[in-house]
C-alpha cells in the first residue's frame, strides 16, 4: 500500500471511520509477525513504526494546518484496541503515545509551528515521573532534571515533560523540547509492554525558548495559548478524563488478545495425561462464557465513555462531578474485569498458559501491566465515589464544588 493509500482516499485528505479502520486491520499480520521480536527488543520495531506512521496513525489528533487528522476524540481507541489484540506495546504506542500530539496544541503558535517544522512524521513522547527544575533566564529558561517512563521516546520526534520553577514546591510548567536538548537512558525492563522502549530520559542546563514553556495554569485552562488557532475541541478541553481513556484500547484489545489466542490452542488440546478433550469440559465452557461476557461488558463501558467524552468536549462542556466519578470508577471496574478475564484464561491452560512464549501469557502481562498504572488504582478511584456519596470531601475541587476550578493540582492528573 502506498501511503497516501493507507492515509485516505477522501477528497479532503481526512480518512473516514471505515478507511481508517481498513488501514489498521491491514496492519494486524506485521503487528502480529513482530510481536515476540517487540518484546526482544523493548522497543518498537523499526519496519513496525514505519507501517504505523505510513498509515497516519501518528496524525489523529495532529491539527490539520499542519498536516493532521484532527479527528474528534475516540479515534486512537478503535486503533490501539485493534492493534493490541497482535501486541499490547504496540496498541500502547499507538493509543497513547501518538495521541500526546494533542498536547503540542496547547501551545504557543509559534511553539507549534517550529515543533512540526522539525519532523515530516511528528511523534511526540511525553515523561512527568521524576522532577525538573526550571530557571528563568532573561527572557527564556534553564532547564535541567531526570524523567522516567518516557513510552515511545526513540520513536518520537520531541518530548515535553513538566518541571517545578527552581526545583520547588508543586508542578508548575510545561516544557517542548526537541531533539537534541535531551537524552536517553536504556532502563526500560518490564515484566509486560516490555516494548514500549518507556526508558528515562535527562536535561542538563538546557535553554528553553519562551515560547515552548506553558504555565501550569494556562496549560491546564480552556484557554491554553494555542487556543487562538485551536481547529478542534481536543486541543482546548482540560486533559484528564481523556487522557484516561488511552488505556481503554490496550486494555481490551490485550484482554481480546488473551482470549483470541486461548480459543485457538484449547480447540486442538487434550489433556497431557488422560488424553480427553478439553472442549468437552464444562468448567472450560462456563469460563469461556464468562470471558466473553466480561469483555461484552467492557466494550460497552469503553464505547459509552468515548462517546461521552466526544459529546461533552464538543459542547465544550466541563466533565466534573458525578459526571467525572462515573467514568472514573466505570473504566476502573473495566480494567479490572479485563484482568480477571486474561488471568483465568492464562491459569485454565496450566503450566503452558505461563509459558513465555504462549501468547496468552503476553497478553495477559501486558494487560494487567496497563492496570497496574496508577490512573487505574481500584482503591484511589473507588474511595472517591465512597466519600463524594457519604458527604466527605474529595480534595479535588472538580468534585466537590460546582464553580471553575483554578487548582491545577486537580486538573493535572497523574499520567501525561
């Protein structure tokens, strides 16, 4: 396929649902092929990244004036849940890293126009574990710091993280950086999306352009500096009900991964002892069942939730309150739901389930690895919708006031 093929055959140069969806089922087979060599690396395979980018699948939130889909929200979920169904790294990469091009809307104009004339593919990585320090200096910045968990950072074309102005108190910027004014550290060793290269990444007194630094305040406002040649919604809501949801496509796709692979090894296995069927078991029949059934349930909450996300930030509504807690505490129970189901398709296959080579395995690592992250804690997201019902204050102002919320420390979120 050529790539003006994989990207759209509509007038407008934007693919439809279906020509995007035809373009990410082409590329299951490569993913699938690549899978085992993924995880062998840790990091995503170059002919891997080549067939993604080739498909557009980095631009569905890029703005169009420079190149871009700008699709409305819910695009990556369709594509990473695919494509995690080969490889959960994969499905990350693209569900997450190629959706934080969203962020470089939030700045200035002329911070955008230099970050996309740096790349004819524009991937941007982003890292806030870990701190920085931000120093004025003259009428730019002095930046320095160590970031972790940098997804996709050798694959990407420029990296914002976030830092504290003189290395004190809470968060306070925004960073762009481009290449060359950071490095990268090989640290990335993980029990699952062992390819997702989310290694460390340092700056040493680096001078930053004013341009490319956003307080914390304006970053995370409706009204961002990039606001006045904002083409979509996507580059102007307040991040964090959407950036959650990236987790949905790896989750469910691994989760579908794991059972896909499950129901095509039980179907031509007998028991290494006896020699009975084991698709005449039972036990096997209900759990397939109950698998199937969580995972209906998943898709549903997972669909309902881009759904509602797209309406509200078209709307240009604020997702706060009971709003807010729902779609929090209903992809927390997918989450775990997608878990629960890997892990028992994994332990009905015995010893070979956990096999390093058995695919069910993989996928199974990879989910409950998407779970694990913080955004996704049962009991942080659970105690919330427990206090905001019994009269308890939450701490975040989203929650407990009706009025706009100026706290950032409530509109950050944890995961960038």
């Amino acid at each position: 396929m050529s790539a003006s093929t994989d990207r759209s055959t509509s007038a407008s140069g934007v693919p439809t649902p279906t020509e995007l969806a035809g373009a990410v089922e082409r590329l299951a087979p490569l993913v699938r092929e690549n899978a085992l060599e993924t995880e062998r690396r840790r990091d995503p395979v170059p002919e891997v990244v080549a067939a993604l980018l080739a498909a557009g699948l980095h631009r569905l939130y890029m703005p169009r004036r420079f190149g871009g889909y700008g699709l409305d929200w819910g695009a990556h979920y369709m594509a990473g849940e695919r494509l995690s169904r080969e490889c959960g790294s994969t499905g990350w990469l693209v569900s997450l890293v190629f959706s934080h091009i969203m962020y470089v809307g939030r700045f200035e104009p002329e911070a955008q126009e230099e970050f996309f004339a740096a790349s004819t593919e524009p991937v941007l990585a982003t890292a806030s574990a870990g701190g920085g320090a931000l120093f004025r200096q003259g009428h730019a910045w002095r930046l320095k710091g160590r970031w972790s968990f940098a997804s996709g950072v050798n694959v990407a074309s420029g990296l914002m993280v976030v830092a504290r102005e003189r290395g004190e108190g809470p968060i306070s910027h925004f960073i762009l950086l481009l290449p060359g004014e950071y490095a990268i550290h090989d640290t990335w060793h993980s029990e699952g999306l062992r390819g997702t290269g989310s290694h460390d990444v340092t700056v040493n007194d680096v001078i930053v352009p004013a341009r490319r630094v956003v307080s914390m305040a304006d970053f995370t406002s409706y009204s961002p500096p990039g606001a006045s040649i904002a083409e979509s919604y996507v580059h102007i809501v307040r991040t964090p009900p959407y950036q959650k949801s990236w987790f949905c496509g790896p989750l469910l796709g691994t989760a579908r991964g794991a059972l896909e692979s499950y129901l095509q090894q039980t179907k031509a296995r007998t028991g290494r002892i006896l020699g009975e069927s084991i698709v005449s078991q039972v036990p096997v029949q209900v759990r397939v069942g109950a698998a199937v059934a969580n995972l209906d349930t998943v898709d549903m909450i997972f669909t309902d939730l881009m759904r509602r996300l797209h309406v509200l930030g078209a709307a240009r509504e604020e997702i706060r309150g009971e709003e807010l807690l729902r779609m929090r505490r209903l992809m927390t129970l997918a989450s775990k739901l997608c878990v629960e189901t890997a892990d028992s398709l994994s332990g009905m296959m015995g010893i070979t389930g956990f096999a390093t080579v058995n695919p069910v395995q993989r996928f199974y690592r990879d989910c409950r690895t998407v779970s694990m992250h913080v955004e996704l804690n049962w009991d942080h997201t659970m105690s919330a919708t427990g206090k905001a019902r019994l009269g308890v204050p939450t701490g975040d102002p989203l929650i407990d006031t009706t009025a706009a919320s100026t706290d950032s420390a409530a509109v950050l979120g944890t995961q960038l």
